[in-house]
C-alpha cells in the first residue's frame, strides 16, 4: 500500500512541477488565466441561470438519443442485408450442388 501511495504522490508532485515550468512562460501563462477567467464566468453565469444549463444539456442528451436511434437503425438494416445475403448465397450454392450432381448422374 505504501507503494502505491509514493507512485501517486509521484505523479501528482511531477504533474506540479510541469505545470509551474510551464508557467514561466508568458504566453502559457497568459492563456492560462484567460482561460480561467472564462471559466470562471461561464460557472457564474450557469449558477445564475440554471435553467439556461438544464435545458443545454436536454437538448445535448436529445441529439445524442436520436443519433444512437438512427446508428440503431442503421445497424438493423445492415444486419438484415446480410442475413439476406447469406440465404441468397446458401440457395445459389445449393442449387450448383443439385445442379453438379445431375450432371455427374448424367455422366
């Protein structure tokens, strides 16, 4: 357990350290509290207006249900096809065999 503890404790102080190095560049740095800035009024906003992100996200979860509906769909029919396919194939092959055995009756 103690092991696992000095891995963790490992990544985490090396997941610091790069990101203090790569604050020392102004540009990184800049970004970075643009970046935080923004978030920072995107939760404000959302906390003052809950229902605006409720709504975002029901509409989010809506388009992702009709795309699983139309992949759904989709999967069907293609799955139908093969089936389709595979007894087509089973009868034309069964049909040469009947075929090549009247003509080795014939022979």
């Amino acid at each position: 357990m103690e092991k696992n503890n000095k891995l963790i404790k490992g990544i985490l102080y090396g997941a610091l350290a790069g990101a203090v190095i790569s604050l020392l560049d102004r540009e990184t740095r800049e970004n970075t509290v643009n970046q935080v800035k923004d978030c920072g009024r995107t939760v404000w906003h959302y906390s003052k207006n809950p229902t605006e992100l409720i709504e975002g996200v029901s509409d989010k979860i809506s388009v992702a249900r009709q795309k699983i509906e139309e992949v759904t769909e989709d999967i069907t029919f293609i799955v139908e096809k093969v089936n389709d396919i595979r007894q087509s194939s089973d009868k034309l092959l069964l049909s040469n065999n009947i075929e090549e055995g009247r003509e080795l009756d014939e022979i």
